[in-house]
C-alpha cells in the first residue's frame, strides 16, 4: 500500500488517505517534541498530535484547527474532569475495519469448534483497518490532560506517565501487540511507551499491558463468574455481579458483553469510569450495573459505528467486505479502502460524542452539515494475521467461555428458572 495508488483512489471530495505501517517493520523511533503537553498554540498541538499519527492535509486547513479543538477537549476531560479512568472500545469506536481475503474459508473457520487443518490455517485473513477520524484526537488529549494531572510536562517525561486512558475491547493481546508496534501509535503513548520503543509488542501481547482490557481478561471474568455460579448460585454474588451473571446467561454469549467488574479484576477504579463503545448493549449494561452498584461516577457513552444506519449494533456481515468475494486480490483491497472512506465521512462518531459531553455544539463551531471538515487525513493500512491464528485466540476461547454458559444455565433449569432465582435475591425477604 503507497501513497501514490491510495491517492488514485476516489474518496469524498476534501478527505484524502494516508498509508500506516506495515507487519514486518516496527513503528520508527524518534525523539517526541519537547511541546509542553499544556500548550494551546495551534501548530505545537499539531506536532504532538502528528506524534501520536495523526495527520492533516496541512497545518492551516479545517480538520487541522477541528482537530486542535478536539485535543483540546479531551486535554480539559483528562486535566480536570470528573473521571479517574476513561476506556475506549478499539474496533468500530477508535478504529474500524473490514476483512477481505479467503471469506469462505473464514466463514468457515468461525463456526468450527475444531482446529482448522494446516493447510487452512495457515491461509491469511487480512483487514484494512484505518483510524477513526477524529477520535485518535480525542483520546490523545484526555491522555495528555491526565498527564498534567500527574504532574508531567512533556512528552520527553512518558515514561512516567501512569495510564488512566485505556482500550477495553474484544480483540485478543496478539492483535493488540501488533498494532501497538507497527501500525498504531495511539498504543503505546496509552501504555506509557514512546512508539517505536523495544519490548512494545511483548508488553500488549503477554497480558502486561496496564492500559488494556482484553478478549481474554473479558472471558477470564466470564468463566471465574459463572464457576462461582455453578456451584453457589447467586448467593456469594454482589447485586452488581447477580446483574453481570444474569446478563451471561440471558446472552449465551461469553464475548458480546464487557460487565463492569472486568475493569475492577483489572485493578482499575471503577467509581468514576468513563467507557467509550459503539455496542448499545456495552453502554446500557455499564450505566445499569453503575446504578445497581451505586456508583454515581460512572458514565458509558455510546458512538454510532459507521457501517449502518439501520443496525445500531455491528453485525458480523458488517466486518468483512462481501464482493471480496468475486474480486481480486487488488481490487478487493481498493474496493475496501474506498468503502472504509466513505462510511466514516457519512457517519462522523466524534461530534456527537463531544455533544453529549457538553463541550462541543456542531452549530456553533461551523461543524459541516454533511461529511468531514476539509483536509481530513484517514491513516489506513494492512493488519494480516492467519485463519490459524484467528481460531485459536479467538474462536476457541469465545467457544469454551459461552458453551460452559449454556451448560451451566440449562443444569440451572433454563432462563426462566434463573430469572426467577435471580428475582428471589434481588427482592430479598
């Protein structure tokens, strides 16, 4: 993927493409701009920003000043908001992506519940994934404003950065690794690593990451949730985690649902969390489970995904590029990049998120009616990885942690039974 052949690509008028890293080489290393994390002088926020990969068409356009404000506003969140942690979903929320090599064998491969031959495992399963636009801005400010809540003053202190800005998400620590050391910046900088730094891949991928919240921390909790269950029922449980149980079981599912004890495991202060996620069910879940607990603190926004207007929740059609199907490999990977494109300049996710905070008003600040502010750079690249590799940290884990659901909700006499168990301890005597 180069500059020149995405520059041929025909995207919205005003949005132009940027190509990101590659699997083979990390991340470049440089020196960070000794920019004060405080300044509001325009072009110093944009060379931080530019640090953590983000990109304008030039300094002096309208997604440049958008962006700066943007920062801005997260800077302001961190620095002196009401949050001690602030957690961001990572596929569909800060970035987004579509599948479009070997669908078929893919297809096939997610419904097995056995290892996939060698030959089919070894098949590669490749995304385009670009960053959101917009919200990489965002979360780097409320980094850098919990920065200066720490005391920090520039870049060249990160490594004393504590993270209290995360992902929470459903992808698995390879992948995460992966995009931490060679494509996405944003990553390391939340860990407090300078990117391109070494041991970068080793600390997303070996669960020693502080900023993350994982597939597997997610089924972790599930299946520790539901051992207790099994052989105690609701009655050693919390009212938070009588609610978290109760929605494992309502689902079936060990890995559609992120309950908020996953960030306490995690060691994380959940009294004043704020998560970021485009599943409806994460948000409701989280602001439910927030009010049983008592926990006035917590706050769970959700960001539309850009993939459809109808379906306010991703299907799984929604992550891979159908007429992939019957094309080549060139113009499979084109056909994506332009559709990646032109979903995320209809369905912009960052304004109406900063509306709901209350600090940003798209009439006032000349937020345009229709597509993206001039001079938006989307920075997208290859994320490869193998239908071997897919089913064994993926696909087997989220297998395992939802069949020991149903086995334990059917051993307890089915939903309706629980249900009412459930009623009994919540009500009390």
């Amino acid at each position: 993927m180069s500059t020149a052949s995405l520059a041929n690509l025909a995207v919205p008028a005003g949005l132009s493409l940027h190509p990101g890293g590659y699997r083979y080489q990390d991340l470049p290393f440089s020196a960070p701009p000794q920019t004060d994390l405080a300044s509001r002088h325009p072009g110093e926020v944009i060379d931080l920003l530019r640090y953590a990969g983000v990109r304008y068409r030039s300094p002096d356009c309208p997604a440049a000043a958008f962006g700066v404000r943007v920062f801005e506003a997260g800077r302001e969140l961190g620095r002196s908001g009401p949050h001690g942690v602030v957690t961001f979903d990572w596929d569909h929320t800060l970035s987004n992506y579509q599948i479009f090599t070997n669908l078929v064998k893919l297809l096939g491969v997610r419904a097995s519940k056995e290892r996939p031959p060698e030959d089919i495992g070894a098949l590669p399963m490749v995304a385009v994934e670009t960053a959101r636009p917009f919200m990489q801005e965002f979360a780097f400010g409320t980094m850098a404003g919990f920065a200066l809540r720490q005391g920090l003053k520039s870049l060249d202190q990160w490594e004393n950065y504590v993270p209290q800005v995360g992902v929470a998400t459903h992808t698995w620590p390879d992948r995460l690794g992966l995009l931490a050391a060679h494509y996405m910046p944003l990553l390391p900088l939340m860990e407090g690593m300078l990117p391109g730094s070494s041991g970068v891949y080793e600390k997303f991928a070996h669960n020693d990451a502080r900023s993350v919240i994982h597939l597997h921390h997610f089924l972790s909790y599930a299946e520790a949730l539901t051992r207790t269950y099994e052989t105690k029922g609701f009655g050693l449980f919390t009212a938070v985690e009588r609610d978290e149980m109760l929605t494992y079981l309502e689902d079936g599912k060990a890995h559609h649902r992120k309950p908020i004890g996953a960030w306490a495991m995690r060691g994380l202060d959940i009294s004043t969390l704020m998560h970021v996620d485009d599943s409806t069910k994460v948000v409701k879940d989280l602001m439910r489970q927030g009010a049983i607990g008592k926990l006035g603190g917590v706050r769970a926004f959700h960001v539309p995904h850009p993939h459809s207007n109808v379906f306010p929740n991703v299907q799984e059609w929604h992550k891979i590029s159908l007429p992939s199907l019957w094309r080549g490999r060139n113009d499979a990977l084109h056909g994506v990049i332009r559709h990646l494109a032109h979903v995320e300049w209809r369905g912009s996710t960052i304004a109406p998120l900063l509306g709901a905070l209350g600090v940003f008003d798209e009439e006032e600040t000349g937020w345009p009616s229709k597509g993206l502010p001039e001079g938006t750079v989307m920075t997208t690249h290859e994320t490869p990885t193998t239908l071997g590799e897919f089913w064994e940290f993926y696909v087997n884990p989220t297998n395992r942690g939802s069949a020991q659901i149903r086995r334990v909700r059917k051993k307890n006499g089915g939903i309706r039974t629980i249900r009412r168990d459930y009623e009994a301890f919540s009500t009390g005597p």
